[in-house]
C-alpha cells in the first residue's frame, strides 16, 4: 500500500500548475482562458520568482493581480505559476494530526490534495504488462469562508477551483505513459467539508474550513520493463 501512496504521490507532484496569460493594457488585467484553479485572495509567481497576489477573477477570462514586492518583472514575462497542492495521505485522524502540525499557516497548506488510506490494491502475475490497479479516494480542497459565503460562493469560490485540480490529477495520469489512461471516474463534490451530526450542527473532518471536492479512480500501473 506504501508503493500505492509514493505513485499517488509523485502524480500529484506532476500536475501542471502553470497557466498563460497575456496584459490587456486596455483593463489593467491579464487575460487567461484557462486560469485553472486560481482564487481571488491567493498568490501565483511569475518565470523570476516574483509573487503576485490575485485581487479579482473572471474565471477563464481574465483576472488582475499585483506585486506582493515593490518591483517586480511583469507578470506575464512567460508561464505563470500557480499554488501547488500540499500532498499528505492517511486515515481521517492521522491526516488531521499530521496536517495541523505542518503549519499554522493555512495558505503555505492550501489547496490540499488528500490521499485517504483505506486502499484496494490488484496485483498481477508474469503473463500481465500491468504491475496492479487500485481504487483510490483522493480530495482535492481548499479553505472556504463559512461565515460570509452561501451554498452557491463555496461552489463557484471554491469547488470549481477544486474540479479544475482534480483534472489537472488525471491529465497528469494521461501524460504519463507508466499508467492507464483514467476515462472514466467519479467525483463528489463538498460546499462544506466534513460531516453533518443529527442535531444539525457541522463538524469538520480536518480541523479547517474547506470545500472542494473527492475524486474516486482506478489507477492502473504498468509494469516498468513493458514495451506497450
């Protein structure tokens, strides 16, 4: 289950977090078709390392961001670096305990991409050029604002952000030629994280305010020496 957890991991680490994006001088923003999983509040860097904070967002449109430092190379020099997700894997408790001791800091562990150890793993035999498949669980959240926010802000705020991460996962999986094409997969998605108690009251599962979403796949490895 370890080989399992490393794979899902470096899978994570491989997804793209780089969007293009070009100044529009007429508006002062930078256009983008694609600004992934972007927020409103959130930092991205440029090719030199500079960091911008994003100030407004239309998504897949155009979004206006400024220089966190007081000089700064333009923003759109070349790719744009958004925040990569902050990888752990673990039961519900071990994950809890392990994510709070990261940091006090929520945005240095957001967005968060969760690998929930209650795994299945296929191994397969000499005659197969698949080393093994497994169902995985994985979430992909971020912070969410529980007091000023309705049901209809943490979707479009940060469920859909979420959605984009998690297609970034499986297009880092297609990219990879070691596993199976993911086409067909299931995905729930959480405005609130966590789990509602029969007295109506919330409770979280990590010890946050998160919302995005979980991503249930088959992940099917092929063995290394394969010359398929």
């Amino acid at each position: 289950m370890k080989d399992v957890a490393k794979v899902v991991e470096e899978l994570v680490n491989a997804i793209d977090c780089t969007i293009n994006a070009k100044y529009d001088i007429n508006t002062g923003g930078f256009k983008s078709c694609h600004t992934k999983w972007m927020r409103v509040g959130k930092s991205v860097w440029n090719v030199d390392g500079y960091e911008y904070k994003v100030n407004a967002l239309n998504r897949d449109v155009e979004f206006f961001a400024e220089a966190v430092l007081g000089s700064a190379t333009p923003l759109d020099k070349g790719a744009i670096t958004l925040q990569s997700p902050f990888w752990i894997s673990g039961t519900h408790i071990a994950t809890n305990n392990e994510w709070a001791k990261a940091s006090a800091n929520l945005l240095s562990k957001t967005p968060l991409a969760w690998l929930l150890e209650a795994l299945r793993m296929q191994k397969y035999g000499l005659g197969s050029t698949i080393d093994f498949d497994s169902d995985i669980r994985i979430f992909f959240l971020d912070e969410t604002d529980i007091v000023n926010y309705y049901t209809a802000d943490h979707r479009e705020q940060v469920v859909e952000p979420m959605e984009e991460l998690a297609k970034g996962f499986i297009d880092a999986v297609a990219s990879n030629r070691k596993f199976k094409t993911i086409e067909d997969y299931e995905m729930l998605t959480f405005s609130r994280f966590g789990v509602e108690r029969s007295d109506g009251m919330f409770q979280n599962i990590l010890d946050a305010n998160l919302s995005g979403v979980e991503l249930r796949v088959t992940l099917t490895k092929y063995k290394e020496n394969c010359k398929c």
